[in-house]
C-alpha cells in the first residue's frame, strides 16, 4: 500500500483511538497477506515445472486458485475498510424487515449445504433504525460469515433482532465454543464490520469464544418505539 494512502486513511473522518485501531489494523492485514502470497509464488513455481506428474500439477493448480480467492478477500476487505474511513455513512431511515427477509433466504440455504442450521428469533414487524443500508448488510453478513466459519454440521447459528432503549440490536451468535484466537483475516473481517458500524452512530459488542456479536442501530422514532417496547398505546 502506497504512503499516500495511508496519509489519506490517517486523515479520513476517524480520530483518536479509532484511528490507532485502524492502522495497526491494516497493518497486520498487510502482514496476514503475506502468508497467501507466498504459497502462490511456490504453488505457481511448483506447478510451471518441466516433466511435472500431471496429478501433482493439477493439486498445486488448485491450490494456487485457493490462495489467489483468499488474497481477492483480503484486498476487498481492506478496501472496504479504506472506504469506511474516507468517507462518512449515507444514513436514512432503513426498513430491516426487508433487508433481513433477504439475508435469511440466502444463508439459511448456504448454510445448509455445509449442515448448519441458521435459527432466525426476529419479531413479525420491526422499528425502522437510522443508517446506512450497504453498511449494516456489510456487518451482518461478516457476522454471519464469521458463526458460520467456527461452526460444524450440525450446528446451529442464531440470528436474534429486538428493539429498546433506543436501539434495534441485531445479535448473531454460534453455541461452540472453539478454544482458540482468531486469526488475523478474521480479525480483520469483524473489525470492518465493527468500523460500519460505528461510523452509522452505532454501537458495537463482539465475544469470542463462543462467538457472539452485536450490531446496534439508532432507531428512527425513539419516543414511538419505547412506547411499543413498554407496551403502552401511541
């Protein structure tokens, strides 16, 4: 990455300690980059040499695809993570019932596949929140992503939504417990998640082991929907 990108990240609208994560986030990012990086420089060598057994040939192939779609992901994010510290959220009132109705139809089959069970607890209408669309589809997701990846068949991921105190909370979470630090790519994927967050107004709140994360919105009628919350009349 070139200086003068890490100048415009430096002087993007993040401050203080926000900005302290955010370079030594990227920072290991670079670091986690090179692991891939030297795998395909092998894998590619390996599989380019004269006489190679056909078989060996196509594995290293593979293997350097694999790595090539990892270095893809790694790029995507910390682009994502520039975006986010260049430039402020678009917020407006955003109707999560349809969002999450997508959302749910696409991992609840995705999951599936790999024998994981995606257990949705989400009211039948929700308050609206304040905040930007792409931004909170870019967290959730990364959550989801996340449950999924520490989860085996025959698990379950729960994906929980409810609203009070001004705040809708959108909680996902997986049961098992892991035993072991997440490593730098994922890391990385929950701190983009954490920094949309927050640039929207939000508030964020991630455990590890076992993994739980929650995505808190500003509601955009505070006053109407603690009236619901409570259960009084409008």
């Amino acid at each position: 990455m070139s200086s003068a990108t890490l100048e415009s990240i430096a002087s993007g609208p993040v401050t203080g300690d926000e900005r302290v994560r955010l370079l030594a986030n990227m920072a290991e990012a670079l670091h986690a980059i090179a692991q891939p990086l030297t795998i395909l420089r092998s894998s590619v060598a390996a599989a380019a040499t004269v006489g190679i057994d056909p078989i060996k040939q196509r594995r290293y192939l593979e293997l350097s695809t694999q790595q090539v779609e990892r270095l893809c992901s790694q790029f995507e994010c910390i682009q994502d993570l520039v975006i986010a510290s260049q430039t402020q959220a678009e917020c407006a009132p955003i109707e999560l019932s349809g969002l999450l109705a997508a959302v749910v139809r696409d991992k609840q089959a995705e999951l599936k596949t790999s024998g994981i069970e995606l257990r949705v607890v989400i009211p039948g209408s929700l308050p609206a929140v304040l905040g930007d669309a792409t931004r909170t589809l870019q967290a959730l997701l990364a959550g989801l992503k996340m449950a999924a990846s520490v989860s085996i068949a025959g698990d379950e991921v729960d994906l929980l939504a409810n609203a009070g105190n001004g705040y809708l909370d959108l909680v996902v979470r997986s049961g098992r417990t892991r035993g072991r630090s997440l490593n730098s790519s994922e890391r990385l994927g929950l701190f983009l998640a954490e920094m949309n967050i927050l640039s929207q107004q939000g508030k964020y709140e991630c455990t590890d082991d076992p993994f739980r994360v929650v995505l808190r919105l500003p509601l955009q009628n505070v006053e109407g929907a603690n009236r619901a919350s409570d259960g009084t009349d409008a």
